[in-house]
C-alpha cells in the first residue's frame, strides 16, 4: 500500500533546486522527489574508488592534466621572456 511522506522544513535554496531540477528534466517536484528516492535505494552502495579506477576514469575522460598543465606553464614562461 502506498505512504504518504512529507519533508518539513526544507530549506528555501534547496527547494528551489530542486524544482529547477524538476523543471530540467519534465517532471513535477513530486515526481523528481520520487525519482531520487528511487535512484537511492537501487544503486548499490558507494565505496570509494581504487586508484586503477580513478585512472580509468582518467583515461575515458581523455584528459592528460600532467602534460597539458606543463605545456601551459611553459608557454607562459616564453612569452613572458620575450616581453
């Protein structure tokens, strides 16, 4: 049989986060309300990331931060050596 639940005091900022949420994905407030509380009691139970997972991760993001943030760091070392 179905419950009725109720959220008291919820705070104005996060209410209005949610119905932009709501908005942003066709739903009512009661419908995206519905549809985290399912999210939540369906997906398995979070454990933190081993470091192969976060490099993997990494990698299917495509990003090369090591790489990419030297050849920006010396980039702007030689323009600033010709100024």
């Amino acid at each position: 049989m179905p419950v009725n639940l109720s959220i008291k005091n919820a705070p104005d900022d996060v209410v209005a986060r949610l119905k932009d949420r709501a908005t942003r994905n066709h739903r009512s407030l009661q419908g995206e309300l519905m549809a985290i509380i399912e999210e939540a009691v369906t997906l398995p139970p979070k454990r933190p990331l081993t470091l192969e997972e976060y490099r993997a991760r990494i990698q299917a993001l495509g990003l090369n931060a090591v790489d990419e943030s030297a050849a920006i760091i010396r980039a702007d070392r030689d323009a600033r050596g010709q100024r």
